[in-house]
C-alpha cells in the first residue's frame, strides 16, 4: 500500500485525483490537501469581473465529489514540505507522509513586486475569484465616472490570454453600457509584440489581436514593464531591444486591470534541488523531479524555461491542455512505478486556447506548446465565443461529475473538430 499526496485542487490537481485515481492500485491511498476546500473555473473568471457570471455558478464543492471517487480530502494549507523526509507540515498543526507527493498548487501571485500593485492596491486583478468580484464591484464605481482604462500584464507575467479576453470583454461591457465613447483603453504589455503570448506567437496570433485592437480603438505599449503604480496613475517604462529604458511615461487611469508576474508558493521556495529560483518545481520528461524521486509536479507550479530572452522578461504559460497531458503522464508513471516498472511516460505538452472577446474571439491550437511545432494555427470569429461558453458549461459538468475523461481533448474534438489529440507520448 502506499500513500499518495497531491497538493493543491486547482485545474491540475482536481483532475489529476482524478487520474491518479485510475491509475493506482486498490490498495493504494490518495489524499488531497488544498486551501480552499471549492474549486472555481479560473477561465470564467474575466466574466465575473464584468457580472456575466455569479461565483455559484462557477464554483464547484469539492468534498462530495471526491467522496464518491473514494479520495481523501483535507481542505487545511500545506505550511511546510521536508522532502528529505517525506513529510508535509500542515497549517493547523497536523502532518502528513507520503510514499508519493504530487505538487499541483499553481503560482503565489507576485503583487508585492510592485509597488501600488494588485487588488489590495490601485490595481484589478482577475486570477482569482475573490480578485474578480472585486473587480466587478470597482467596475460599477468605474461606471458612474468613466475615465481611462489600463489593462494588460507586467513584467515577467506568464499569463497573457485573461489579460487580452477581459480587455475586450470589458470593451463590450462599456459599449453595453454605451459610455465607451467616454473611456480612453490602453494595452500595456511585458510582450515584445502584441500577441506573442509567452509562446512567440500561435499562428497570426499576432495580426489577429493588433487587428482586433485596432478596430475596437483600444492603444497599446509593448516591451513595457510597469515602475510604480500610485491612486490612478501608474508610472510605465518603456525598454529598448539592448535593454535601455526607452522612454517613461505617467498613463492616467480610472480603472486599472493587470495580471501580475507568477513565483512558487511560499512552502515550496528555497528548497535546493526541488525548485528554481522563482520557487517553480523543476521536473523532467516524466513530471518527476530529478533530486526528489517521489515527487512529481503538474501545472502552472512546474519549471520551464522563457521562450528565448525578451527586452522585458517573459514567462511561458502553462495552458489546460498542457495541463492535463502533465498530468495524464505523471498518473501513468505512478502507476507504472507503483507496479514494479520504470516510468516511460511524457505529455506532449500541446495547447487548445478559446480567447473569448465578449461577442467574438480568437483560438489557437499548438502542437507542441513551444516551437517548433506540427501545427501552428489560429482563428477568430464569433463561433469562439459560443465555443468557450459551451466549454465552461462541459467543463464544469464534468468536474462536478467527477470523471477522469481528458476535458480539454474532448472539447477540442467536440468544438473544433481538429482531430484526435495525442495526450501522452512513451520513450
């Protein structure tokens, strides 16, 4: 028998219980620790922020759903991991060992590295739910006094696609509303060009977004990084190709959303041989860590490196259909080792991204994630914003089903009709 630990019930961590579920034997024991005991469709979360959706329906109780899977759940923060030992310190005091741990936390949202930054500051933020309803909230005050609008991503973010879907989104808000006419909207990116994305562009991602932008009259800065950020003014450096601060400017602003850089969380941070510098857990072709042999890592919490160097960092995003080829891979190389046989699994790490933009949007597909790749393609239309909708609601029904169906392979063949999708590839 042995005891399974994943930490974290996020995108990856929910479905990898799931899987991992699957993938174990009878005897074996699965336990999942995470702080918040709901899990909440983080892509619906740039809808929240504008009301179009509630925070019940996008919310999902974790507790029954895993019962009925037989998996163990304690909704209590990890305060400390000691991997030498194998052990995980609780924040209520308790303890927990592990023959095998699987770290799916996602990211420590990195505010503080800004000052004046985040939703406890002078800026909007919707990578989490709570984030997003207090967006909602600034919105409606926004409204009564329409002003500038800021969106967009800081230095070192590694997350683009919510920064760009709530920028129109929030356009199509205001047009609603009809005040847009009275709201100046700028895009200000860490993107060397508008549309690279982390990932050096999918396809005309590039001619896509500039010509979406350009039609709903929204400016934009690219190579930017963001200095300070005070009450309705935020101080924004533009950075030369060598490096240089090109110029400064003082950008006014009446509502301000941007996503912030991602690190490790704090439990994970310093431990040498686990994580990089950032707190990101290193990992290889098999989502096991290399010093660590019992741990694995799926997720926006595992380690990969920029795309290539960039006049203002770059972070790559670690999309859901990435995601879930981690984490089919890492079941089956528990599942392996589990029964007396080496792991010979790896993700294919390929990408399915619907962007929605209110009443239209834009897709890509990638295969693999990062160039170069077998397929390289995108396209817009208002078919993206019906596909995402439908997706959000499968998704939801299937997590709250508790099935260990790949999710985001079978909306890609449902919705866009590309084709089997290769989750995991062996050596």
């Amino acid at each position: 028998m042995a005891d399974i630990v994943i930490m974290g019930a996020g995108l990856g961590g929910v479905i990898m219980a799931y899987e991992m579920k699957d993938a174990m034997r009878p005897e074996d024991r699965l336990i999942v620790v995470t702080r918040d005991p709901i899990y909440h469709f983080v892509p619906s979360n740039p809808w929240v922020a504008v009301g179009w959706r509630t925070r019940e329906s996008v919310e999902i109780d974790l507790a029954p759903t895993f019962s009925r899977r037989g998996i163990d759940f304690k909704p209590v923060p990890v305060a400390k991991i000691d991997p030498e030992t194998s052990r995980l310190e609780l924040e209520d005091g308790s303890s927990l060992s592990y023959d095998y741990l699987i770290v799916a936390t996602g990211p420590e949202l990195a505010f503080d590295e800004i000052e004046g930054f985040g939703p406890e500051a002078f800026t909007s933020s919707v990578c989490h739910i709570d984030h997003a309803e207090k967006t909602a909230l600034t919105l409606e005050e926004f409204c009564k006094k329409p002003g500038p609008v800021i969106t967009g991503a800081a230095q070192g973010a590694s997350c683009y696609g919510p920064a760009y879907e709530f920028t129109f989104i929030l356009e199509t808000e205001l047009r609603r509303r009809k005040i847009r006419d009275q709201v100046p909207m700028t895009f200000i990116t860490s993107e060397p060009y508008i549309g690279h994305l982390g990932l050096d562009g999918v396809g005309d991602t590039k001619g896509l977004l500039e010509g979406a932008l350009r039609e709903k009259h929204i400016k934009w800065l690219t190579s930017s990084r963001v200095k300070k950020v005070e009450s309705g003014k935020m101080i924004v450096e533009e950075i030369a190709d060598d490096g240089s601060v090109k110029a400064t400017k003082e950008m006014p602003f009446g509502m301000a959303m941007m996503l912030p850089a991602f690190r490790g969380i704090k439990p994970l941070r310093g431990i040498e041989g686990l994580v990089n510098p950032r707190g990101f857990v290193v990992v290889d072709k098999h989502q096991r860590n290399p010093k660590y042999q019992n741990v694995f890592a799926v997720g926006v919490c595992v380690a990969i490196p920029p795309m290539g160097p960039t006049p203002v960092p770059c972070g790559v995003p670690k999309t859901g259909f990435m995601i879930e080829s981690m984490v089919t891979a890492a079941a089956k190389n528990i599942g392996e080792i589990l029964r007396g046989r080496k792991p010979i699994y790896q993700g294919s790490w390929n990408a399915v991204c619907l962007a929605d933009f209110g009443d239209t949007g834009i897709a890509f597909v990638a295969q693999p994630q990062i160039p170069p790749r077998n397929v390289n393609w995108s396209g817009s239309g208002r078919w993206v914003h019906a596909a995402k909708i439908g997706f959000e609601k499968y998704f939801i029904r299937k997590m709250r089903k508790g099935t260990s169906e790949p999710f985001y392979e079978s909306a890609a063949l449902n919705m866009l009709g590309i084709g089997k999708l290769k989750d995991v590839s062996t050596d």
